[in-house]
C-alpha cells in the first residue's frame, strides 16, 4: 500500500507543530491535522500522492523526469497544506502569503527548494496557478483554492532527504522560529539572496551562480577542518613541551657503563692518578 515517508511526515510535524496554536481545540485560524496530507484517499489514482502500487498508465508523476521513473516506490511524494492564520511580526500570515512566498523561493532558485517538482496553489483564495520546474503546466483544478500542494521528485523521497529547511526557513521569516546557527548552506543562500537582489536592480550586474557560492563555502569548510588538524597539533606540542624529555638517570646509568677501571685510570693525569692510588690504600688499610 502507498505509505507516507518519513522526511515528509517530519514537514508535517513541524508546520502542525508551529500552525496550529493549540492542538486539542479546532480552531478556524489553526492549521489542523486533515489539512496537512500526504497520502491520497483510496479514491485517488495516479499523481504524486500515490506510490507505486496506485500510479496508472502514463503517470505524469513518473514519466515526465527521470527524476521521477527512478524514485518510484511505494512511497508517496507530495504534501498538502490547509488555510491557515497566524500573526507574527505586527503582520499576518496564511496559506496564501506562505504559498507565494514558496513560490518565490522556487523561481529564485533556492538551494532547499531543488526537489520540489511542482507547487499548486492559490495567492488569493480565487485564482488557481501552478509552478512547475518542468514547465509543463500552469494551473489546477479549484480544490486548491483551499489548500496548496507540493509535488516533490520522487527521487529524493526514495533517498529519504531532508525537506524541513525551506519550510523552518518560512517560518523562521515570519518570527514563529528563532534563527539556528547558520549552515554554510544558509549562509550560501543569504549571500546569493543578496547578489540576486543587486542583479534584479542592475540587470548589467553579476548574478554569480548559486553552485559557485556553494563552492566558496564548501572550500571555507576545508580550510577550517584544516586549521582545526593544526590547532590540535599545536595542542600535543605544547603537552610535550610540558613534559621532561630528559631521564637523567638513563644519562647517569649509560656513563657508570662506560667507566671500567681501566678507562678510569687512562683518563686520570699521572699527578691525580698517584694521589687516588695513596687514597685507595688508606681506605683499604683503614
């Protein structure tokens, strides 16, 4: 049977988590849990809510990427998100201004969007438009007047990746979360955001790919796991130089070895040697 997998239960959870502000009353503003679905009703045949048992012949959702015709599984690879109200930040947020701001975030380019195939949805309540990163489409039936859906690469659901930043970083926007250390990721993104930003104002500026940003920090990692290998060698070194490296008694041990009494005797100047000898004889006498 078609299943749910676990990277899109884990978006479930946290937009349930964070939209729906007490979870044992119904509320009209909350986002509640009928609303965020992942698996298609019985009814549903084929789309990107059904798994491998429930496709049909030419599946849009198989057959237009191969991205898709390789990932298929019993999984299902899609997410609906209910309306939704919040107030943050002095503003309000719903499903719309979310799906939009999403959107925008797919056209932009977003490194935490590149799985996602297809986003459905309405800006307004009214008007049914459809992004889809194969240009394939551009509307939907009206049912997503009321709930947008996400279709994602059914590759990444066979591999199990992480599809929570793009929806933490919504709601870290908005002020629901607080910010997290950045990842060299996020910072990637921060700073291609702004380079975008510059090119939108002046066309003639330098838009540097997202792949070249992530380049730069991937090598900026490198660089600190290399200065972190020096700090700890630093770090034994000093250890060492703490320590006494000299055994003096192996020294004192290694020269008693080496004076026989012959080489005593050879190394003692004639004058010294008649004295040591005179000493000798008291003590053996005394």
């Amino acid at each position: 049977m078609t299943r749910a997998p676990t990277n899109l239960l884990a978006v479930r959870s946290l937009l349930l988590t964070n939209l729906n502000v007490d979870p044992n009353t119904v509320r009209a503003d909350d986002l509640e849990p009928a609303e965020v679905g992942i698996v298609g009703d019985p009814s549903h045949l084929g789309g990107y809510h059904c798994g491998s048992d429930r496709v049909v012949a030419r599946d849009y959702s198989v057959v237009e990427s191969v991205r898709d015709s390789s990932g298929l599984t019993l999984d299902a690879s899609a997410l609906d998100v209910g309306t939704f109200k919040v107030v943050s930040g002095g503003r309000t947020h719903n499903l719309y201004t979310f799906s939009t701001w999403c959107v925008a975030q797919c056209v932009a380019g977003a490194p935490d969007t590149r799985d996602i195939r297809e986003i459905i949805y309405s800006p307004d309540g009214a008007v049914v438009k459809r992004w889809d990163r194969l240009g394939k489409r551009t509307t939907g039936d009206s049912s997503h007047r009321s709930h947008t859906h996400f279709s994602f690469f059914r590759d990444s659901t066979k591999a199990g990746r992480d599809q929570i930043p793009l929806f933490r970083r919504y709601l870290t926007t908005i002020g629901l979360l607080e910010e997290d250390m950045p990842t060299a990721d996020e910072i990637a993104q921060a700073v291609w955001d702004r380079k975008y930003l510059d090119y939108v104002a002046n066309p003639a500026g330098d838009r540097p790919p997202i792949s070249v940003v992530h380049a730069l920090f991937t090598a900026r990692a490198e660089v600190n796991n290399a200065l972190a290998q020096v700090t700890a060698l630093r770090a034994e070194l000093a250890a060492l130089a703490a320590k006494d490296l000299v055994d003096e008694q192996a020294i004192v041990s290694g020269l008693l070895a080496t004076l026989t009494p012959q080489a005593i005797a050879a190394a003692l100047p004639a004058s010294v040697a008649k004295q040591v000898a005179d000493e000798l004889a008291r003590r053996l006498v005394a």
